[in-house]
C-alpha cells in the first residue's frame, strides 16, 4: 500500500481540526436555542445575549491570556500554574512545519478557544431569570480567563493530574470543561437562590420552558457540536480513532436518552421531553472522558447511568431549594463526575489506580473550582449585587435589561 506524503498527511489532519473547530463553534448556538426553550419568553432575549457575547469573552480572554495559561509549554509550566506570556504567536523559531504533526500552531489555538468559552455558558443556564447581566459578565470574564486554562493547564498542559503515578485521564474534557461549568452553576444557583414562585409553601412549583421545539433543536445542534468537539479530541484524522470515537459518542448520547425515558416514566409516570432532551447531554458528557477508551457495550451503560443520574439530579437539586433552570448542573456537574469516574470502571483504562487518579482530579477541580467560582460571585454580591430586584424579575430581564421583547408582537401570560 502506497504511503501518503507527509505533506498531504498533514494537510488532512490540519483539515479535519478545522472542520471540527467549526461544529464546536456551532454548539454556541445549540446552548442558546436549548436555554431560551426551557425558560420563559420575557427573558429570551437575555438568554440570546448572554450566549452571543460568551463566545466573545471567551476567544478575547483566551487570545489575551487563557491559551498562554493553560499550554505554557514546558519552559514555563509548573504542577499547578504555568504561564507562558500574554497573546497568541507562533514561538520564535518554529513554523507550521515542526510546531506538531497533525495541526499548525493557529489551529491548536482556535480549536482550544472553542472549548473556553463552554464553562460560562453552562453557568448562564444554571443562573437564568434572574441574574444581573453586569455581573454575569464580569464572572464569565474572571471564569473563563483564568480559573478554565488553571484547570486545564494541570491535565492537558502537562501540570500535576498528568504526572501522577497512573496520570489522571480526561479525552475531551468531562471534567475539565463540563464539571468546571458544572460546579460554577451549582455556586451561582445558590448564591442567587431560586426564581419568585418556583418553591412555595405548598411545595415545588414547576416553572414551564416557553417553546420546546427550540429546546429540542439546542439539543441536537449540540449532539451535532459533540463530534467534533469529541472527535477533534483526537487531534488527528486518524481514520480508526476517529470513527470510534463517533460511534462511542453517539452510542451514550442514544442510550442517555432511554436511561432519562425509563427513569422519568417510572418515576412521574410520564413521557417527558425535557428529561429525554437533557439525558441525551448527560450522555454526551459521561462519554466525553473517556471516548477514545470504551467499547459500544460501555458506552451503553454509561449513556444509561447518566440519563438516568440526570433525572435524580434534578429532583435532588429541587429537593434543597437550588432552582436550575435547564438542568445544567445536573448534565453537567453529575454527568460530568461520572463520565470521569467511569473511565477507571471501564474500557482499556479499567482499574483500581486508574479510579484513584480519577478521584483526585475530580476533587481537586471540584475544590479549585467550588472556591473561586463562590469567592468571585460571592464578592459581586457583596459589592454591586448579582440579583435583579422582584419588580425586573415578574416584568422580565428583556424589558428591563436591553429594552426590548423577543417576541414584540405577541402578548405573555408570565
């Protein structure tokens, strides 16, 4: 068989991560349409402008600081901080010929900027309806330009997770993306505390999305993103990995659709579309860990058990009064432990040392992360408050905070 030329090798592979740079781009839009489907219409426009002006803090952040933070290079890297200069420049002396083998140096960065700005968007799920758009931003800016590349510096650029005796392993980021997201809405649900109306004195009253169709579009603009966001985790066309990975990946978002069916009917005793919608995300987060290690048969249960977590999340989260909106700490915090946890359980990595390491990542993001996120928000509310007052609330961020309706011509009943 006739070898390719390492040019054209490198071509391919340099494709393929830009082309999967674009499909993450595109879940941006699925996180939008998924947030202002499971919340209500007087606050659409909110949630439109808060996922539009995310991905911007995120690719300025991570231009101006985030990339050089979280791939300091071996020059500047420690075991838990590395820093290896503000801006984004191809290092003197290297060119796209010798800075890696699959991809140029500007691809390495659009592709990591893709993922920076996804922790601050599964906060703003998490604290919707009711959280100041000014201090909102600012958190997002503090989160994803400092406390995401943190994380991410001590697995992937080569900080203490990955020195570990059984190096701690995360393929694409289950938990240092999604369980940074995830442990940043947990902190802002609470400090914020829940929306007017959600828990009463006669119980927990559910707060309806306003349009389900777009939820549901979110979703699978999402499981779309997912393969490149999982596939581009190869960091190669690698033929072989990267089909696994698709049929890894697509195989746990399936079956976390029918883990939340199950567990939903069993427990409400009906069909609900907003429990198979989020049990498909928390599957695509389980398997985000480990893709590239499991088989199709561990894919399946993992997909199974994170559905089904998904809906035990949401009744706990209910349950002690920390109101979520979309569900976003339960896909993604839960879902996102898990996934990590499981890739010492199964696949090629099986093992008592390999569940000992992934322990340890996932307390020591979950301590750094818990902290700062609670000391950042924690100091606005203090400071300039987080929370809009009651009258905003029962009128709407719309109105209130930009001046206009997202659905100008028709009347509300919120």
């Amino acid at each position: 068989m006739e070898e390719i030329p390492v040019q054209d090798l490198f071509t391919v592979n340099n494709l393929w991560m830009m082309i999967a740079t674009t499909m993450v781009f595109v879940m941006h839009l699925g996180f939008a349409t998924l947030e202002a489907g499971l919340t209500r219409s007087k606050n659409t426009v909110n949630i439109l402008f808060k996922n539009t002006i995310i991905p911007a803090i995120g690719l300025l952040t991570y231009a101006l600081v985030g990339f050089n933070l979280m791939y300091p290079g071996a020059d500047f890297a420690g075991g838990f901080f590395g820093f290896a200069g503000f801006g984004v420049s191809l290092p003197e002396g290297w060119d796209t010929s010798n800075y890696n083998a699959g991809y140029t140096y500007f691809t390495d960065f659009i592709f990591q900027a893709m993922f920076a700005a996804t922790a601050a968007t599964i906060v703003s799920g998490a604290v919707a309806e009711r959280v100041k758009l000014g201090p909102f931003i600012t958190f997002s800016i503090l989160y994803v330009a400092f406390i995401y590349p943190i994380v991410g510096m001590w697995k992937w650029g080569g900080g203490f997770l990955n020195t570990l005796e059984t190096p701690f392993y995360d393929f694409a980021g289950s938990t240092i993306v999604h369980s940074v997201g995830g442990w940043g809405a947990l902190v802002g649900a609470y400090l914020l505390g829940p929306r007017i109306g959600k828990y009463t004195p006669q119980g927990m009253k559910a707060i309806p999305g306003h349009n389900l169709p777009m939820a549901t579009i979110g979703v699978f603009l999402l499981w779309f993103g997912w393969f490149g966001f999982n596939g581009g985790s190869v960091l190669s066309a690698d033929p072989g990995l990267v089909s696994k990975v698709f049929v890894t990946t697509s195989i746990a978002a399936a079956a976390g659709a029918i883990g939340a069916l199950v567990v939903s009917y069993l427990k409400f005793k009906t069909y609900d579309i907003t429990m198979v919608l989020n049990g498909i995300l928390a599957g695509l987060v389980g398997i985000t860990a480990g893709a590239d290690q499991m088989g199709v048969l561990d894919s399946v249960f993992i997909g199974l058990v994170g559905g089904g977590l998904v809906v035990f999340g949401v009744v706990l989260f209910d349950k002690i009064k920390i109101d979520d909106p979309v569900g976003a700490i339960s896909v993604h915090l839960v879902g996102g432990i898990w996934g990590t946890l499981a890739v010492g359980l199964f696949g090629d990595l099986a093992g008592m040392d390999q569940v000992i390491s992934q322990l340890i990542g996932i307390g020591a993001v979950g301590v750094f992360c818990f902290a700062t996120a609670f000391l950042i928000f924690f100091v606005l509310k203090k400071t300039i408050g987080i929370r809009v007052d009651e009258k905003e609330e029962i009128e709407g961020l719309d109105i209130n905070e930009h001046s206009m309706r997202a659905y100008p011509d028709f009347a509300t009943r919120d």
